[in-house]
C-alpha cells in the first residue's frame, strides 16, 4: 500500500478530500449507488439513470427558494434542487438531456471532464440558451472512457461565477471499468458535493465587491450536499467509497479527518494504480474530483470532518481590511468542524483493493509549449494568458488531431490559478521540476502563485474548437480563457 505524507500533499496540491455515508442520519444529505441506504428526507436529489443504453431527462434552470443548511435561501436550481439531479450513465451509452432556461439571464451546459465532441449539441460551451429557451444536449459516452466522478454547470461566458455561485452544479456518474474491480463493487458509496455561499439576510446571494471579484467570490456558508455539518454513518468493518466534487466558484478546500484513515483511489476521471494512503490533509481546487476509500476499521466513535484554513494569494492582498471584510470574502483563520463522522452497525468485511487500473504514460511530445497566467489589462480584460484576454474571436492554440503536446503553465501572479482543459484530460508531470508522485489522468491542476507545472496531453477522437482556463470562474469571467482548436489531421 503507497503512502503519501503531508509534505508531498502539500507540495502537490493533490485533489481530495472527506465525507461519509450517512445512512441513519435525518439531518443530513448523502447519496449514492442503489445498494446505499438512505435517511427519510424529501431533501435528497433526484437520481437519474440510464436505461437499455439511454439516460434521457428534462432539466431546468430556474431561481427558486430551496432549503440551505437551516435556513430557506433562493438560489438558481437545477429541477429546483441544490445540487442539481445525480445523472448516471455507463460507457457505450446516449446521454440526451432537453434542457430549459428559465432564468433572466442566457446560460448552457458544460459537461466538466467527459471526453465527448466540443462540438454541435454536445460538449459546446459556445452554444447560447436564452432567457426562455430550449436546448436539447446529445451525445454518445464512448466506450473506452474512464469510470468516474465528472459534473455539469453552466459555461456561459461573463456569468459563470454569478450562475455557480447560484448553485448551478450537479453530479455526473460514468460507470466504468473500475466500477468492476471487486472491492469497489462492494463498497457502499456517498457522492459529496461542497459548495460555499455568501447570503443576505433575505437569503438571497450577494453581489460582490469589484475587489471580491478580482480575488474570486467566496462564501461564509459551506455545504456538504446542501447541509451543514451533518453526521455521517460508516458501517463497521465495511469499505466506503465517497466521490467528492469542489462545486465552489473560488474556495480552495483544504479538508483533514482526524484520527481516522482514509485513502486516495483516484483523481478528477482518472484511477491510480494502487490506493493511497493519505495520512493528513487534502486540497481540492475548484472543478477538482477525488475518489476516496473509507475503511470502518477503527474504534466506534466520532471523527471530525475539518475544513482548514487556505490561502490562495488574497490575504496579503486585504492587508489591514477588518474582520468584517475577512468574513465577507470568507476566509477563515481557523479550523471548522464541516461534518462528523460516526460508526454504524457491524457488516461484512470488505478490504481495500490491491490494485485499481494503471495509467499508461502518454508517448513524447512533438511539440511543447508554454501558457503564462498572469494580471494585467487587455481590452478590459484583468487576467491574461499569454498577455492577452478571452476573445470569442480568436483561436490562441491551433492543434492537430492525433498528436501529443508538453504545456507548460506558469503563473507569474501572486494567487493560485486552478488550470483547466476541456474534452482532452492529461497526465501532470513535474510541479517546479519536481515530478509527480504517480499517473493518473486530470483535467484540473492547481497551478500555485509563482509556480509552474508541466502536463502531457493527448488530442484524440474530436475536432472542434474547445477552451482551457482557470477554474477561478471569476478570473475566467475577466479574460483567463483561452480557444483551443483541434484540427483534423493532415492528409
């Protein structure tokens, strides 16, 4: 079994974090495959699966008044929950999704981490839903794609932050290879979906500063699944899985469970070859998954779930700026309990696996290049790649269909930069020279104030124009996007 201590998690910055199934417990929100047992409470999301090859739904954006922790709050909804429905699917099949915006404002769809077509009614983010439009998503999951933890949100560019912050985020579960491998099989499973809010007293979502949309907006509430801090219940003797997705639009979480083991079984899409045991603290930037495995082999007893304090670059930014505006941008100075783990009745033992699915290293590059993340001014625009700001205009990485390329990104700015690839994940390499502990596929990567990372990507399967950019929705929203093209190979 590897082993990976505070100092390499630290350094990386691996994706991660905790929660647990709770399967008694009537104050909180836990969900997962059809063999987990639930509390009664009409509060959990709808789930929704595929059947003889086809997961077909109606989905809707709409603002609507919704329960939030302990109090009612009127958020933007998907069918009117928060998160949105759980869609599960397994490769090979159609996904068709008929969507209706009945928000104010334009949105789409954006199917973050799904290798599918960038292209037509698929993956496009540059489609446009107005106020009071229909569109129908289609697309084939192909079959060789990884089993895991991916997740839909809106992409419209210039109102991502706002509409994410809203609570526009939902789970996406493809079921895969991994999902065969025995033990995993047998585990009980809990997806956990962290989000932060920043509310009035109405319950309504505040609109930001200029300078807390800069940094990125950031709430004092945080969620696990629309709750605040429930108890979560872990049988004795068993194996719990728990996906975990950071559906914030800025927070950086940093999480530690106390006194109790927990182990890394995968990344973002991809399966590492072999669990890891994690022995202290995770991060999870923005758009990041992690797929944990939760052995019940301790004393009965309660565990605490803490989110710990992290700076991504914005509290020497705030200076002498009081309390008040730490709380408003949401920064904590110390450790807060965000759930807290209990043990349950005894089952059937279930060990961790041996081994998962190794990753195979991509071939050599033919070609590489580098990405500069940085702040300054371009056509209004405030955070650049390369000097420049978005354009909807402009192709910035013309590339060939069937060829593999080093990037390197470097982030010349004072705040952390979560990186961003879409239709195409790749294998990270090296942060600051220092290679990566293990192989696994991501499409985020936390790119570190005055850090760099290298990464190795494959464009396969799909032309079509696409994006890359930060996951900071708000840095995204003012200029830290860049087109990708993919071309048809030559003749």
């Amino acid at each position: 079994m590897t082993a990976i201590n505070r100092r390499t998690f630290l350094t990386w910055g691996l994706t991660g974090t905790a929660a647990f199934l709770s399967t008694r417990c009537a104050n909180s929100l836990t969900f997962g495959n059809p063999r987990t047992a639930f509390s009664s409470t009409d509060r959990l999301p709808t789930h929704h699966f595929s059947q003889s090859g086809l997961l077909e739904l109606s989905l809707q954006a709409r603002q609507q008044p919704v329960p939030l922790g302990n109090q009612t709050a009127t958020l933007l909804t998907y069918n009117g929950q928060v998160p949105g429905p759980i869609l599960e699917a397994k490769t090979g099949d159609t996904v068709r999704i008929d969507f209706e915006n009945q928000l104010a404002q334009t949105t789409n769809l954006h199917f973050h981490g799904l290798h599918i077509p960038p292209t037509g009614n698929a993956d496009n983010v540059f489609l446009a839903v107005p106020s009071g439009a229909t569109q129908r998503y289609e697309f084939v999951v192909p079959g060789q794609h990884p089993g895991g933890l991916f997740w839909y949100h809106p992409h419209h560019h210039g109102v991502v932050a706002k509409q994410v912050f809203g609570g526009l985020a939902g789970p996406l579960i493809i079921r895969g290879q991994v999902d065969e491998i025995p033990e995993v099989r047998a585990a009980e499973e809990a997806i956990l979906v962290l989000q932060d809010f920043d509310l009035n007293r109405q319950g309504q979502p505040r609109e930001p500063m200029p300078m807390f949309r800069r940094w990125g907006r950031q709430g004092n509430l945080m969620t696990v699944n629309g709750e605040l801090m429930p108890t979560l219940t872990i049988p004795q003797s068993g194996l719990l899985r728990v996906r975990l997705l950071n559906a914030s639009p800025s927070r950086i979480y940093r999480l530690r469970l106390d006194n109790h083991p927990w182990h890394l079984m995968g990344l973002d899409g991809g399966t590492l070859p072999d669990p890891v045991e994690i022995e202290e603290d995770l991060t999870l930037a923005p758009g990041e998954r992690a797929d944990i495995l939760v052995p019940g082999t301790r004393e009965p007893n309660r565990y605490s779930l803490l989110s710990l304090p992290y700076d991504r670059g914005i509290t020497d930014m705030m200076g002498g700026m009081g309390g008040q505006h730490h709380r408003r941008a949401g920064i904590d100075h110390a450790p807060r309990e965000i759930a807290r783990l209990q043990y349950g009745e005894t089952t059937t033992v279930v060990p961790l696996p041996k081994t998962l699915i190794p990753t195979t290293p991509l071939p050599e590059p033919i070609r590489r290049r580098e990405f500069v993340l940085d702040h300054g001014i371009d056509h209004g625009h405030s955070f650049l790649i390369n000097g420049r700001g978005f354009d909807h205009h402009r192709v910035d990485t013309p590339v060939q269909l069937g060829t593999v390329e080093d990037w390197r990104i470097i982030n010349k700015a004072g705040m952390d930069h979560p990186f961003h690839v879409h239709t195409n994940a790749f294998q990270v390499l090296s942060r600051n020279g220092q290679s990566f502990p293990f192989q696994v596929w991501k499409d985020v990567v936390n790119v570190k104030a005055y850090e760099s990372v290298d990464l190795r990507i494959a464009f396969n399967d799909f032309p079509g124009k696409t994006v890359y950019h930060c996951h900071i929705l708000d840095h995204e929203d003012q200029g830290m996007m860049g087109i990708l093209e993919i071309q048809p190979a030559s003749v």
